[in-house]
C-alpha cells in the first residue's frame, strides 16, 4: 500500500484546528487521568494542578518532599509553580511529576503578553475592525513574513504611497523600464507587476496606448490600491495605516482599466501570471455572475501551483456567489457590518452583500486604507489625513482574508494551501444570526497549531517553478 503514512488533524470544539508541530525540541507527556500538554523546550516554569483529592497547600509539600522546586503557593492560587532547573529538560521533569499520580494537570507557566498594537497614527480609526477580527492576538504570534506574496489582481497599485512603496515585490530577472521581456515570462518589463488590461476593451478614457501584457501596473482608479493597503500596508512604521500581514509583499496585476472595469480574458491572464510567478495568496476582489471555463481553468491552475485564491463573494444583496468566488477551493468572502447609533456591528452581514454560500464574512463597512495621493478627490475617493480613505463593500472585506491566509502562511510555510484553508475556516467566530457565515478570526488561525505526522500531501504542490523569480 502506498503511504504508510498519516496526517494526524485535532479539531477542538468542532471548531479551531490545534496542534503541534513534531519534532525533538517539544516533549509531550500524557496521563489517562488527567490533563498534560505540550512542553517546549526552553521552559522554565510548570504549572501543576493538585488532583481532585487534595488542596494546592498539600500538593505544594508532597511535591517539595519528592524534591521537586515548588514555589511557594497564594491563598487564590489553583495550582502550585515547579521551577525547572537550568540544564533540566521541561518535558522530562513534567514526566516526572506525571508520575508521581499527584497531578490533575501538567501544562507551561508560560509568559503572557500584551496584544501588539501598531504605532501607525491612523490605526485608531482601524481598530474597531480589527479588533473584532483579533488581530492584534495574531500579531504577537506573526507580522507577516518578508517571505510572503500576496497577488492583487485588480486594477494595480500605487508603486509611491508611502505605507506600500516598501511592500511591493520585485521581479529579480527583470531590469527595469527594459522595454524587453528579460525574463521571457511573457509579460515586458514586469519588473514590479503585469498589467492584462486590453487595449480594444479598455474604456477610451483610460488613454492606454501600450498593448499588455506589459509592466506599467500602476493604479489609475485607487480600488486595487485600497485592497493592497487592508491586505499589507506597512504595519508600526510610524505611517499612516497598518495592513492585516505587515511585512508581506504585494505583487501588483493589473486586469482593470481606470472605470474598475475588466473581461473575463483579462481576469484570467492575470491570476495564472500570479500563479506563475509564484504567489501565495492570489486576491480577486471584484466578480461576475457568468461562469466560465477560461476563468475556471485560470483558478484551478493557480491551486495546482499552491496558491491560496480569496475572492469577493459580490453586492447584489442577495443569495449566491459571484465567479471566481463560486469556484470550488476558492475562499468566499462576504462583508460584514452593520451600521447602528453605536457605531458599526460587524459581527453581522452587511445588507448590501451577498450571502448563502459564503466560507467566511469579514469587516467591510466603513474600512480605512490606502488611495493614490492623485486620485484624491476623484473616482469618489474622499480623503482624509493624507492618502487614505474610508469606503466599504465585499471587495475591501476580501483582503482582510488574504493578509490572514498570508500570516498563516508566515507561520506555517510548509503547509498545502488546502491545509490553510481549513485552518483559517475552522477557526471562524459565529456570526450575529444562525444563518450567518463565520467571521474572520485571524488571532485563533494563528493560536491554532497543526498536529502532523510524516504527512506526504501536506507539503506545498510544487506545480512548477515560478517563471519570474520575486524578491523580497
């Protein structure tokens, strides 16, 4: 039989995946009686907790007299602290208060911390999203690796904005304003992203006169600028906003023209450059109600090459999806946000998105980020405190998503992009009413490790290697 091997998955509750990564710096005892978790190395403090037959007083002295290090113990306390002596392995000490049948739990005094807030000026007006989200929880675990890529396919992104001019990825075979196609990926000169927007399509306004695919995807409507920012504006530089994952990079692709308007042929084009070129996270804040091959053979070929596809779910306010978000293995994003005399309750769907089949509702109402300093003050940007702007729709729920499937990324880089999609689903907050979709719940996606063993299919599909090299 082929594969004699296992991928062990825990589900908690029904609802967070939990776990831990194998391997022989983490010791974990474990007692039919009792409560025994992990115990990493490093450790330093043991919390035991006393059987149901004695008091923490009494199960301080019995651990004193086998010669155990317990500190003294406070009238409230529920359980007495064991100091692990230096050179001491924490697991194997935990063994052996396990042993001694005194112990109903056995688990780290592990250090707890204050969530990590940015410096970022205008996170104030960020926060009451991203606190329902739990971000800043996810922050103390990850910021998002430099090594990450987060594809936004849209209508490109501002290369000079300040909080994402450091964010945007590099094509490392490519010279710059080349005029030629260095790395023969198809795309001229895509030295920081590809624009697909066709010429006989494009709105005669727009003035484009390059034909694509081409390297000039910048933005000239500020909605794919917008999607970058919640997904990845530069996190506690003293600047503006913070995104969802700080430090990951955005690969611009440009399939919309500036009326935020595309083809399908486009569309397509750019989720497989994205794909090609090695993106982890592909995001399609924008949709259609026609299915079609083309776009599904664009999706399915950006997951056989190991990348995370997150789409809007769509605006009509009504039950269904849109395509690419229909699509199976795609993550369907419904915006959340109802605006009360309190504020906005983003514990509930929006009315103006659609709804039913939906994996995951995230914040989408009254949302901060990043616009282009030139837009300002048309395509209905209204900015405030320099170039950023508040708007809402499922578009600018999505890459909330996208930066969460981009830490979880950070935090398990070996992982398939199915495994992660579980992983960020399982780990959903209920919604306000039944019928509901879960909401976003990064903080508990990055709390919850992955228990595997010897797992052949949980490494990334290879699917080729990326034909344009990104750097970071």
């Amino acid at each position: 039989m082929r594969g004699l091997f296992v991928i062990a998955v825990l589900l908690v509750g029904g609802l967070a995946l939990r776990g831990l990564r194998a391997g022989a710096a983490d010791v974990t005892v474990r007692r039919a009686a009792g409560v025994v978790l992990p115990i990493p190395a490093g450790t330093d403090l043991i919390l035991v907790s006393p059987i149901r037959s004695l008091d923490v007083g009494a199960l301080r002295t019995r651990l004193v007299s086998a010669g155990f290090d317990a500190l003294p113990a406070r009238i409230d306390d529920t359980a007495v602290t064991v100091r692990v002596p230096g050179g001491t392995d924490g697991g194997a000490l935990a063994a052996r208060i396990e042993a001694t049948g005194l112990a109903r739990g056995v688990e780290p005094n592990a250090a707890v911390h204050a969530d990590r807030v940015p410096n970022d000026p205008l996170y104030e007006r960020q926060a009451r999203y991203m606190d329902v989200i739990h971000a800043s929880a996810a922050w103390d675990v990850t910021t998002g690796g430099a090594g990450v890529t987060i594809a936004v396919v849209d209508s490109g992104v501002s290369y000079n904005h300040l909080d994402m001019r450091e964010r945007i990825a590099t094509n490392a075979r490519e010279q710059p304003f080349s005029g030629r196609d260095d790395d023969n990926n198809g795309c001229t000169a895509d030295y920081a992203g590809c624009n697909y927007v066709s010429l006989g399509t494009a709105d005669p306004s727009c003035g484009y006169t390059l034909p694509p695919p081409n390297g000039f995807a910048s933005d000239d409507d500020g909605h794919g600028t917008f999607v970058a920012g919640l997904a990845a504006a530069a996190g506690n530089n003293g600047i503006g906003i913070a995104g969802v994952a700080w430090q990951a990079r955005i690969l611009p692709v440009k399939v919309l023209d500036c009326t935020a308007t595309g083809r399908i042929s486009d569309a397509a084009a750019g989720i497989r450059y994205a794909a090609r070129m090695g993106a982890d996270v592909i995001n399609v804040s924008f949709g259609g109600s026609n299915d079609s091959l083309v776009l599904r053979e664009a999706v399915e070929e950006a997951q056989l090459r190991g990348a995370l596809v997150v789409a809007s779910a769509g605006n009509d306010g009504r039950r269904g999806l849109t395509y690419p978000a229909a699509y199976p293995g795609v993550i369907s994003v419904a915006a959340s946000g109802l605006v009360g005399p309190t504020g906005v309750d983003y514990g509930t769907l929006a009315s103006f998105t659609n709804f039913g089949t939906v994996d995951v509702m995230a914040p989408g109402v009254n949302v901060l980020s990043t616009v282009p300093g030139e837009l300002c003050g048309t395509h209905g940007w209204i900015c405030t405190d320099g170039p950023y702007a508040s708007a809402s729709g499922s578009s600018f729920a999505t890459p909330l998503v996208s930066g969460a499937a981009a830490l979880m990324r950070a935090r398990y880089p070996d992982v398939s992009a199915q495994l992660l999609r579980i992983l960020l689903l399982n780990s959903r907050q209920p919604g306000a009413q039944p019928s509901d979709p879960g909401l976003l719940d990064v903080g508990a996606a990055l709390s919850a490790p992955l228990y595997r063993i010897g797992a052949p299919g949980t490494a990334r599909p290879s699917g080729g290697a990326p034909i344009g090299p990104l750097s970071p």
